[in-house]
C-alpha cells in the first residue's frame, strides 16, 4: 500500500507543477491582452513594453521498446527569453529533461522526478550587412537536424543518430555566418570554443551534449534552385583531451507536397576512424493541411561504442496548430533486437 501511495504523490507533485506552470502562463497572457496585446500560441508574452518575450515548450513522449522496456516521461520542459532589435538577437533557454520518468520493464516500475534546470542555450547575435556574429551557447552549426532547437518543431519523435554522436550539438563559443550580397547562394560558418560547456560552470557536466573543452569548425551553406547543401568539418577535444575530427555533408530538397533530406559523416583521431560512417536519408509526404507521413533509413558503424547498425522508420505528425505536435512511429532495426514503438506531444508557448 505505501509503495502506491508514494507513487501518487510523486504524479500529484508533477501535476501541480505542470499547472503551476500553465496557470502562471495563462495569467500573464491575459494581464497582457488586457493591455492590447493579444496573445497568440507558439509567440511568446512580451514583457512589458521591452523588446524582450517570453515563452517556452513542454513535450511528453512513450516508447514502447518490444525488447521488454516501455518509458513514459514528460521528457522536455523550457523557459526562453529572446528578443531582436535592429542589429541584436538574444536568447537564453532554461531547460528540464525527464521531468517525469515511469519505466515499466517487470513486476516493478521505477519513478523518477527531476525538476533541475540546465542552461540549453544562451547566446547574443550581432547582425551586419555581411554577416552575423554570435556568441554564447548555440545549437552547432552543422547539417540539417541539429539547427531546428526545438522538439515540436522537428519532423519525429526521435532524432537520428548522425545529430547525436558525430559532434557536439551545442558550441559554447562564438559562430561567425559570412553571406557577402555578391554570394547570393553561398554562406561561410566559422565556429570557435576554447571553453567547457557553459552550462557545466553551473552543473560540473555538460547537458545533452558531448562534455568538450575545445572545437572548431568550417562550414558552407549552399543553395542551387529547390536543393540546398550543407557541407561541414571540424576538430573537438573531450574533456578527457582525447581529440577527435569530423566530416559531413548534407542536402535538403523540397516541393510544395514533398520533402526528402539526408546527411551523412564521419569521424576520426588520431589512429584512425572512430566512426566510419553514420547517416540518414528521411522523405516527407505532406497528406493535408495539417499532417504528414515520414519515412527514414539510418545506417551506422560507431566503433566508440562498439554498434552498429541499419534501421528505417515510419510515422506520421499531425499538427492541429502550427506550435503543437501530435507524432507517433514504428522503428524496425535490422541487427539489433530495438524495435519500438515511439509516440509524442509537444507544445510551443
């Protein structure tokens, strides 16, 4: 009997939490619409009369693994504020991950609450005529995938693999975009970090990112008509001060009911290459308004955790509004026994 009991109050402390949250949301919204300023879902509150807006986003996510393990969680929780002037941008972004965790694998679930925040991006923007300068905390700029921040604006639940592994997904330094007016169709990123992650001076570790104290990187974004491609290189050095290299291109093209993207790379030290090969290549087919079905391939030799494998997806994402994400997927893997059944929501507010 304790042990249930328990296990509501932990749900009931989570829910009061979730509607305090909503409730705080909802009240400023409305003190703010009083003012003439409507507000509008996915958009923020501006505070006040500064140029400064607060919002954020919460997902929730089951995954059912047919190995045994079923997980259900309200996976992410994040405050932003951001704003833009005519030559700044700012953001700073507040986030929980697995807020609530239930993992029922046998006779016995396992719980877990975790309200701690990590600091998942904070960074300032300084836009000229050529280019812009950022500095702070920044999604890396690299590929496809891991310039979209936010979960609910992504195609599916789950991210490939080539996001996760290959780089690190976050750069806390400073990012240089060059788009000269004469290069119409061709942008230059320059990335540089000779520090730890930000958010490891406040958590001793890095959050949702590979823990380095050191990277660079090169990039070159580039349009031909409906294609755009995305080429890029870099070095990084773990903490531990193992170093390691990596190469990737990508490519994006998109009609009006159609979309098909890949990317692939690899990486290397100073023996040789660590990971030979990982990528993806995922086609959307928009079936109405407001959903559309996805199908993606990925395929992976990562010789640092001694995997590999090829497995492909398909599933479906129905948005009713533009900030919220209704997403459900089937995953079979050829070598592994991993198939899983993965389902979401996620909401931008």
């Amino acid at each position: 009997m304790l042990y249930y009991e328990q296990k509501i109050a932990v749900k009931c402390e989570v829910m009061k939490y979730i509607i305090f949250v909503i409730a705080i949301g909802l009240f400023s919204a409305e003190i703010l619409s009083a003012d003439d300023t409507p507000y509008e879902l996915g958009h923020g509150i501006q505070i006040g009369q500064t140029p400064i807006y607060a919002g954020g986003y919460l997902s929730m996510e089951y995954r059912n693994r047919f190995s045994g393990e079923k997980r259900l969680s309200l996976d992410d929780l994040a405050f932003m504020f951001y704003g833009e002037t005519d030559r700044f941008d700012y953001m700073m972004e507040l986030e929980a991950n697995d807020v609530y965790t239930e993992v029922f694998s046998g006779a016995v679930d396992n719980e877990s609450v975790n309200f701690h925040m990590h600091l998942e991006r904070f960074y300032l923007d300084y836009k000229a005529e050529d280019y812009t300068l950022r500095a702070g905390k920044f999604n890396t700029f690299v590929g496809f995938w891991n310039r979209v921040p936010i979960n609910v604006l992504r195609d599916t639940t789950s991210n490939p693999l080539f996001a996760q592994y290959l780089f690190p997904r976050f750069t806390s330094g400073i990012n240089l975009q060059y788009h000269p007016e004469q290069w119409e169709s061709i942008q230059i990123n320059l990335m540089l970090q000779e520090t730890k992650d930000l958010d490891a001076y406040v958590n001793d570790t890095a959050y949702n990112n590979i823990p380095v104290n050191r990277h660079y990187g090169i990039g070159a974004d580039v349009e031909s008509g409906q294609v755009r491609y995305r080429f890029n290189a870099g070095t990084f050095r773990e903490t531990d001060n193992t170093t390691y290299y990596y190469l990737t291109g990508a490519f994006a093209y998109e009609e009006n009911l159609f979309r098909i993207q890949g990317e692939i790379g690899a990486q290397f030290d100073k023996d040789g290459a660590t990971v030979p090969y990982m990528g993806y290549l995922q086609g959307a087919y928009r079936l109405s308004e407001h959903g559309e079905v996805i199908v993606r391939a990925e395929s992976y030799d990562d010789r640092n955790r001694q995997v590999s494998d090829t497995f492909g997806l398909i599933g479906y994402t129905y948005r009713p509004l533009y900030p919220i994400a209704i997403k459900g997927e089937y995953q079979h893997h050829a070598k592994h026994h991993e198939d899983a059944v993965l389902f979401s929501f996620s909401i931008m507010f």
